[in-house]
C-alpha cells in the first residue's frame, strides 16, 4: 500500500494559518454570470485583488498571453500593489478555483505539498476538462509534490480546524454524481488519508441556488480551532430556514476532535437575492480569512452589517473588509469560492 498524506505527518492546516499566497483565476466564461455587465463583474473581482495584494502575494491564473498583458494592465492603472501579483499562463474553464485548484497540506517541519482532486464541474454540470487539469499544472509549477487520491473532492466542500475536525456535507460529497454513490464509511477514509483528520462533522443540504448541491462554505466555517459560526435563515417562512435550522441545531450538539463542545455563533442570511425567477446562493458564510484580513461578500442587504459586526470580534488581529459581491453572485458563487490559500512552508 502506498503512503498516504496522514500516514507521512501531512495535515491540511486551518484558512487562518500563515499563507505563503492566494490562488485566483481571473474571470472570462460570460456564460457564467448570464445577463451581467463583464466589466462590473471584474470590478468586484478585482476587489478582491487589490485588498489580498497589500498583504500576501496573489496568483492568477490567465487563459493566454493577450489576456496576461491585458490583466496586468488593467491592475497596475487601478493601483494594485504590483510586488505582491504574479501571473499564470493556465487555461481555465471557468473562475471557481476553491474547487479544482490545489488542496495545499504541510507537514510539521514546514514542508509543503498538494492533494490533487479530481474535479468533474460538481456533477459534470458544466465543462470542466482545463479546470481539471489546472490544479496538476499549478502542482507543478509550484514544484510540490502532489498525491492523486482518484476522487472528486472540491475545496469548497470541506472546511478544517487545522488540529483533527473536518465539515463537511452528506448532500455534496456522498452525491452519486461525483463518485458513484462512494460511502459514508470510504469517504471518511479518504478524508483522514488525505487531510489529516481524525473527526468529522457531518451537516446535510443546499441553500436555494446553490448548484454544489451543498458546499459546506456557504452553511458553517471554523472561525477558530473551536468556534464555528453557522449560517441561519430568520424568516421561518423562508425556503431555507428549516435546513439551516437543521444544521444549526445539529452542530450544537457536536464536538471537536478531543470531544470538547464547539461554541456555535449563528450568523444570518442576506434573505432573498436574486429575481422573480432566479434565486441565488447568497450567504455571509463564504468569506475568506486572508494573512491579515478577512473579506466578506455584501449584497447591498441590511443585514450586511450585522454580518460584520458579528465577524469582527472573531478576528481581533485581522480587518473586516466587506467586498461588494451583487454581480460576482450571479456566477453562483462568493470570495471563497473564488479563493485558493497556498499555507505558508518551505
């Protein structure tokens, strides 16, 4: 039997750890946000940019050399700190690189590696061949060693403590329509195998909208090794609120990887955004813990601020920065979803 991450001292360490970078892919599939002006979608896109880039370096992935030198452009006549951008020639499908690009873990000794997932577009849903093969390329054009654990596995479904506990979601990564109905009990393997794990949280189901068929990162997130805040639905006429509700109630009677009780924070939902016609995934879950920020998606809503105010203590050495996401949304997704941390090692 070969050696597994685990089994060799890796663990996937926890989003507020040191990072040594964030990975973005720069967006260009108009068909993923239908209807919406390109030039607004990477006016909040490049937000997200210029707020990384003061105190990490940023990666991006570009389709092609045009594209290269456009980008590049583009970002220093906004005044993004250029020393902190560098720029990938690695053709994308779409921008969603939580999901196919690299699974970073490290060893105790600061040694970096890569768990490279399969990716199939969340139940091959959309194209999804160069998405797939992205995060190989940047496996090795970052010189990491990279495992294959031969499953589909998308970033966005699993979110860690960084010391044993992984949540994740029956309705995402059981889903027949990634791995052909692979079991609780084979999945658990693969997670403490691959992530270092040894407790997982199972929570259950989407949000309207949500076509991950339920990324944990739009439900709950470790803030913490043993606080996690929890996403919840006030409206009890809402179409979300009895699973949120679920999950809130389930998480509240659960524990870490020691068995100590977790402290749960409810955060609470943007409510309905979207049309008559379409409702989007909107959720103040999705946020990203940078080195020295933590960017937050805001759609114009009330409850926006009270979003932050509940975040801001949770973070006492970071700075909420609220990134405005009402056009990003209708791509399906947030700033974590469009986020990679590479941790800091050697």
């Amino acid at each position: 039997m070969s050696d597994t991450p685990t089994s060799l001292g890796f663990r996937m360490p926890a989003e507020w750890e040191p990072h040594s970078g964030t990975w973005l892919t720069w967006p260009h599939n108009l068909e993923t946000w239908p209807g919406q002006d390109s030039q607004q979608v990477e006016t909040e896109f490049r937000t997200i940019i210029q707020q990384l880039a003061i105190d990490e370096p940023v990666h991006i992935l570009v389709n092609d050399e045009k594209v290269e030198r456009s980008v590049e452009t583009t970002l220093r006549e906004k005044g993004v700190n250029m020393v902190n951008i560098v720029l990938h020639n690695i053709p994308t499908n779409d921008s969603w690189i939580r999901d196919y690009g690299p699974n970073f873990i490290v060893q105790d000794n600061g040694k970096v590696a890569v768990n490279d997932w399969d990716f199939d577009s969340w139940g091959r849903k959309y194209k999804w061949e160069l998405d797939d093969l992205a995060g190989t390329l940047i496996a090795e054009e970052s010189k990491l060693y990279h495992f294959k654990p031969k499953i589909v596995l998308e970033g966005g479904a699993i979110d860690v403590n960084g010391l044993g506990a992984c949540m994740t979601t029956e309705s995402c990564i059981l889903n027949p329509n990634r791995n052909g109905g692979i079991s609780r009990r084979e999945m658990e393997k693969f997670l403490r195998d691959y992530l270092g794990v040894s407790k997982i949280l199972w929570l259950n189901g989407a949000v309207e909208g949500d076509d991950t068929d339920g990324h944990i990162d739009n439900l709950a997130r470790f803030v913490n090794p043993s606080t996690i805040v929890c996403a919840i639905e006030e409206d009890e006429f809402d179409a979300n609120y009895s699973l949120l509700k679920n999950n809130y109630d389930l998480l509240k009677n659960t524990t870490d990887q020691n068995d100590h009780p977790l402290e749960i924070i409810s955060i609470p939902m943007p409510g309905y955004v979207g049309n008559r016609k379409d409702r989007l995934p909107a959720s103040y879950a999705n946020f990203y813990i940078a080195n020295k920020s933590v960017l937050v998606p805001v759609y114009n809503h009330p409850n926006d601020k009270r979003a932050l105010t509940i975040l801001e203590p949770l973070f006492p050495d970071r700075k909420i920065i609220p990134i405005p996401c009402k056009t990003l949304i209708w791509g399906l997704g947030g700033v974590h979803c469009l986020t990679q941390q590479q941790p800091a090692g050697v």
